[in-house]
C-alpha cells in the first residue's frame, strides 16, 4: 500500500505539488493521470524518496519513507521516467547488480532472475551486453530490475513512453498479473486511453493539485461523462476556472 | 559493507569492458609520461655527447692575414674550410645554413698584429640557433685561448710577469654529484608519475557520477535501500584501484624505459631499479584516495559527461602548482613542505632518487595530510550525494 498525504513541495517559487493525498491499494492498479507539469513525477519522486517533501508525508505499507528510509523502500519497486541501464553489463549483470544491492542471496537472485525472465520472455537476450537494445528490450530489462526483490508496491514514472504496440500489451499484462498476486501498482501516464485500459482507481492531478480520485466508474458517472477522456476534461477546465477566479 | 563491494565490484568489471576508460586508464596514461621522458632524455642526452665529440667546423675568410692563428686552430683539432668571402658572403652564407660558423680576417690584422694593438677579426654565426651558437662559442673560447697565449708572451718580452694579467685566479666548485646531476633531469619524472595516477580514475570519476546521472541510472541507483555512503565509498574504491593499476604500470615502464636511457654516458646514475618502483608506490599510494575523492568531488557537481571532462582536465594539472612553485623557489626538503600534497611525493620521490635518506616522520606526515584531505573531499561527496539536487 502507498500513501501519500499532504504532499507539498515547491522548487524556488513555483509549487510544484500542493497538498496532495490518495491512497493506491494492494491488489489494485492506480493510475496518476494529469497533464505535462501538473506534478506526477515530482509526486512519485517523493513517494519512493528520492525528493525530500516540504510538507505532509509518504508511506510505504504503513512505513514513513523519510523515517526508516530502508525498510520502505525493501518494500518498493522503482521503474523512473528515464530508467537508464549500464551499456557494458548484459541484462543479467544489470538486474542482479540491483538484486545484490537489495541484499539478495545468490540463489535467491537466481531463481528470481530466470523467473522474471520467463515472465518478461527475455530469455534470448538475458546474456547480452545491453548497449544495442531496443526501447522495448530495455523496458523489460529496467521493469525486471524494479522486481528482482519481489516487491509489495511498484512505482512506475510513465512505463510507456517510447514503446511499440506490442511491448505495451506485453506490459499491461505484466502489470495484471502483478495485480493478480496482490501487489500494489501506482504509475503515471498523461494518456487516458492508457490509464482506462488498465487503472482500477484513477488520481487526477492538475497544477500540482489532485483534482478528482475514485474508482474509474464511479469518477465517470459523478462527473456524468461518458469517457474517462471527458471527465479528465472536465475536471481540467473546472480547475482552471477555479484558478482564474483566485486570480482574480 | 556488502552494498560497497557490490558497487565496486560492478563498477570495477563495468569499466573492464569500456574501451574509452582502458585507453585512457592502463595505456595512454601510465604509457605517455615513460615514453615521452625517454624520447625526450635520450635525445637530449645524446646531442650534448655528439656535440662535444664533434669537431668544430669553421669556415675562414682571409686566413692568409693570421697563418698562425690558423695553425693554432688546426692544432686544436677545428675542421677548417678556406674562402675568400666578404662580410656579407658571410653573413648570407651562414643566414641560409651553408656555413655554421665563418672566422673573417680582415687585412689590417697582420699590421695591427705586428704593433701589437688589439687585432680584430669578426666571428659570423646565428645566436638563434642553439647548435650554432654552441659552435660560435666553441670558436671564441679557442681564440681567446690564443689570445692569452700571445699576451703572456708579449708580457715577458717586454720583462713583465704573465701574472700580472692575472689578477683574480677563479676557482669554480662543481658538488653536483653524477645521481645530483641525473635528478635535474629525472626532476620532471615525479610530474608524469602523479599524472599517470590521476589519469588512472579519470574516466571513472566522471563515468560514476556525471555518466551515471546522464545515463539516467543514477535514479533508479537513488531510489534502493542503500546508504548513500556505501554508493560513494565503491565508486572511491573502485576510481582507486585502477588509479593503482595505472601507477604500477607506470613505474614498471619507467624502470624499462629508464633502462635504454644513456644516463651513464654522462657520467650520472640513476639507480631507478624496482626497488626504486616499490618506493614510489608507497609514496604515491596515500596520493590516490585523495586524487580519487577530489575528482568524484568536482565530477559530482557537473551535469554531464562532458561538462565534468572539462573540469577535470584541469585537476589533471592542479599537482603541477606546488611542483613548479617548488622549483621556482628552487625548496628543498623539510618537514613542513610534507603537508602539502603533491608537493610532498615529489620531494620524496626526488630524495628515493637522490639517494638521500628520507625520515621515517616526513613519510608519515605525508600520508597523514594526504588522506586527512582525502577523507573531508570524501565527506563532501557523500554530503552531496545526499542531497536531492544530485538528481540533476
């Protein structure tokens, strides 16, 4: 489970998140929707505690990031916006360096590898350097890496930026099937296709604040939209309007 | 404990297999200074035995006026050429390079000679080329060697004392020895020593730290259950053993290379033997960590690969300072100048090279101030790396 409550951060003068609080369940996936800038990366940095936040606090299965910063995050999975790999290691060498740096035994690290493996299907390339892969190649090489500790909770910053149709697929049922052994899974994406497809639970996020949080169908039907991409519209204009009025 | 050797262990082999850091760490870097210093000292070492073995090559115009000094020359061994040139022949003669050195005698030479006034004749030669002025002075000592030789004459023709000619007898006391000698060009050696080890974890400075943030890696690195320390302290370990390799690769080329360096042609002996290896090993070893924490430091705050390059090339030169600073002011060994490294590996090294004895407390006092300032540049990158603006 992954809490976030009364996230505030601000970078010089711009508030980049204002109090921002939602709750991603286990066995569910929730997605962080919102549009460029409106603070899902700087949220997520802050879940998995590499941001420091000025105010209000994230916890991992009940446990405070900033408090015992290691136990939260034994429980968590990272796959960030630009998750970069080492060009000289092969795919096995770039998984188990994590694994090994999560405290993993060998044999554990093993077993655990060819299982991912297996379920990611990159057996054919598991033992080549990763420097030629491709996008879709290097997604599973980072998710597989995020996993290798077998982690409660899974925090992905925009997993499918740069993937082909096929790798998506491939990724969203990665992603189910997690969700199936009750995992948490809470990812960002500013596409709605993409979050409808998947999200059981939906936080919109806009200029750093959550605009609306529920269940997909119980958002649809409060907002009284027929698409997810309708609510999503909805809220938007609704906040902006609201700022207009502040401003004024 | 276990998370340090983890990351020195992957950024160890990571590196193995990068073209880039091999070249620069195990090749150029240890290879550049022995190759170069040896090119450089045999060559050098080489003109000065050729040129005092040469014979002196000297083209006369008007040698009719002065038969002896001609003789006297000859006698001296000097390779004399006879022309009958003008002033300007000569001058001509020797701008294009025909004639090294042109000895004009002009006719009143004989007559003045005779009166015994001051008999001139003109030495032609070019001061901008160095062989040729060494030749040019050549020429000039053995006329003026004649030159006292007829004035002593003179004097005790005319019932003088040659002594009175003689007021102040200078006596010159040479107390370089042959290996004093042989330190004064083995004196630039220490420079390329430290370069080769800071050269060693150069790439790996820049590449576990600018490259991991470039790369993108370094977030997901961010986001484990490892202390930031234990991060910093691998990458240190590992930047610091192949500063390490780097060195002893070094010292073992410079050991063989020193080998066919004609040293002993002049009569200097540097005993820079593996013995001599070993002890600048130990000198220089306390110089790593320091060398390694300063780069990570600086890399540390750099956004990219190349902007961290930039940077660091000029650290490669901050150990120079302190060496050049010493030799301007030409200091000598002393316990104080021990703290300032750099300095102090160099002074040791010159004293393992001198033969001198070095105190056991001046050693000390060097290891100690090299890592004390090891361990804050550490402490600072660590502090850094706990930062969240080290996410770039």
């Amino acid at each position: 489970m992954i809490e976030a409550s009364g996230l505030c951060k601000r970078f010089g003068t711009i508030e980049a998140v204002r109090e921002v609080s939602f709750r991603a369940a286990d066995g569910e996936i929730t997605g962080l929707l919102g549009p460029n800038g409106a603070g899902k990366s700087t949220t997520l940095r802050m879940l998995y505690g590499v941001l420091t936040p000025d105010g209000g606090s994230a916890r991992i299965d009940g446990i405070d990031i900033r408090g015992e910063t290691s136990a939260a995050r034994g429980r968590l999975g990272v796959l960030p916006h630009a998750p970069g790999l080492y060009g000289n290691l092969t795919a096995r060498e770039n998984i188990e360096y994590f694994g090994a740096l999560h405290g993993l035994s060998k044999d554990a690290m093993r077993a655990r590898t060819a299982d991912l493996s297996r379920a990611l299907g990159m057996d054919g390339f598991m033992d080549r350097r990763v420097k030629g892969f491709s996008q879709g190649q290097r997604i599973k090489v980072a998710v597989a890496r995020a996993l290798i500790h077998d982690p409660s909770n899974l925090i992905l910053d925009e997993p499918t930026n740069g993937l082909d149709v096929m790798a998506i697929r491939n990724l969203r049922e990665i992603l189910r099937d997690l969700k199936a052994h009750g995992r948490c899974i809470l990812f960002s994406s500013h596409v709605m296709q993409e979050v409808a497809a998947l999200c059981d639970r939906v936080v919109i996020l806009g200029q750093g604040r959550v605009l609306a949080d529920g269940a997909l169908e119980s958002l649809r039907s409060r907002l009284g939209a027929a698409s997810l991409e309708e609510a999503f519209l909805t809220v938007l204009s609704e906040a902006e309007a609201q700022a207009a009025g502040e401003a004024l | 404990m276990r998370a340090l050797l983890t990351v020195f262990r992957k950024e160890f082999l990571e590196n193995l297999r990068d073209r880039r850091t091999l070249f620069s760490a195990l090749l150029f870097g240890p290879l550049f200074g022995p190759i170069l210093f040896g090119a450089m000292v045999s060559r050098m070492l080489n003109q000065s035995v050729l040129e005092s073995d040469e014979p002196l090559r000297v083209t006369v115009s008007g040698g009719e006026h002065a038969p002896n000094l001609v003789r006297f020359l000859a006698s001296q061994g000097v390779k004399l050429a006879f022309t009958a040139w003008s002033e300007s022949d000569a001058r001509d003669a020797v701008k294009r390079g025909t004639a090294v050195v042109v000895l004009i005698v002009p006719d009143e030479f004989a007559q003045r000679f005779t009166a015994a006034l001051p008999a001139p004749v003109f030495v032609v030669a070019d001061s901008s080329d160095s062989q040729n002025r060494k030749s040019a002075d050549r020429l000039r000592a053995l006329i003026g060697a004649y030159g006292n030789g007829i004035a002593q004459l003179r004097s005790q023709i005319r019932g003088l004392s040659p002594l009175l000619a003689v007021p102040i007898a200078v006596n010159e006391i040479d107390v370089t020895t042959p290996t004093g000698r042989a330190v004064v060009v083995l004196g630039f050696m220490t420079y390329f020593v430290l370069f080769s080890v800071l050269m060693g974890g150069l790439y790996l400075a820049i590449d576990s730290t600018a490259g991991e943030r470039e790369r993108g890696s370094l977030e997901a690195l961010l986001s484990l259950p490892v202390a930031r320390t234990a991060l910093v302290g691998g990458k240190l370990l590992a930047t610091c053993a192949y500063m390490c390799l780097s060195l002893a690769i070094n010292l073992a080329a410079f050991v063989v290379v020193l080998q066919f360096v004609p040293l002993e042609r002049l009569g200097m002996s540097a005993n820079v033997g593996a013995l001599t290896a070993l002890e600048f090993f130990a000198i220089c070893l306390p110089f790593v960590p320091l060398g390694a924490a300063l780069m990570m430091l600086v890399a540390s705050f750099t956004r990219s690969y190349r902007e961290a390059q930039t940077y660091l090339t000029s650290v490669l030169l901050v150990p120079t300072l302190p060496i050049a600073f010493a030799s301007i002011y030409s200091l000598k060994t002393h316990s104080a100048l021990m703290l300032v490294p750099s300095l102090s590996q160099h002074l040791l090294m010159t004293s393992v090279l001198k033969d001198e004895p070095i105190a056991p407390l001046d050693l000390a006092v060097s290891a100690a101030s090299a890592l004390g300032l090891a361990a804050l540049a550490l402490a600072a990158t660590a502090r850094h790396w706990r930062r969240e603006t080290m996410l770039g």
